[in-house]
C-alpha cells in the first residue's frame, strides 16, 4: 500500500474536475448573494481549493470512488450552526467567516456538495 498511497499523493498534483466543481459551486453561492467583492471571492475560491487539495492528498482514488469518502464532503449545517472547518478556514482567511449562513436562502437548513 505504500507504493499504492505515493501514487495517489502524485496522481492529484493537478485538480480533479469534481474538486474544481465543488470549489466553483460554493464560489458562485457566495457570489449571488452580493455580500462579498470580486477580489475576496477570488481569494476564497483560491483559498478554498488549496485546502481541499491538501485534504485529500493521499485520500484520492480515482479506481476506488468509494475510498476516502469522508475527505469529500463540505457541508454548511444551519440548523446545527455548524460550518465544515474547511470551509469556515477559507473564508476566515480572506475576512467572510460571519457571512457564510447568509449566503443561502433560509429555506435551506443544510448544504452540502462535493
């Protein structure tokens, strides 16, 4: 497994698509609602990817797509007041952890994609 896991920490050098995806949907969520520039979705967006690209270093298996599930997941959990500490690190880095909640509709108890 060894040789097996330096592949994987390798094979991922550059984005998946479904990370990039995931990365460019919260992005666009937090875009419609009009609470953050241009420049600190940017950096969020940046910020956003580099974390989830360290977080599944090493947990990316493209031949076993049921392997290393839990590193790919973000959820924001109004009802719980929970933010996934991926994403309430990316935004605290650029200035809009307060805002993350009221970036989606109230209808919306919990979000999650990825």
């Amino acid at each position: 497994r060894v040789a097996d896991a330096a592949y994987h920490m390798t094979a991922i050098s550059q984005p998946p698509a479904e990370i990039h995806s995931a990365v460019s949907w919260w992005k666009k969520q937090i875009e419609g609602s009009g609470k953050v520039d241009v420049n600190t979705l940017s950096m969020f967006e940046s910020e956003l990817l580099e974390l989830v690209m360290d977080n599944v270093i090493g947990h990316w298996f493209p031949q076993e797509p049921r392997r290393g599930q839990g590193h790919r997941s973000l959820t924001l959990d109004r009802m719980a007041s929970r933010q996934d500490p991926i994403l309430r690190k990316a935004a605290s880095s650029v200035g809009c952890e307060d805002i993350l909640f009221e970036c989606f509709p109230k209808h919306l108890e919990q979000v999650g994609v990825f």
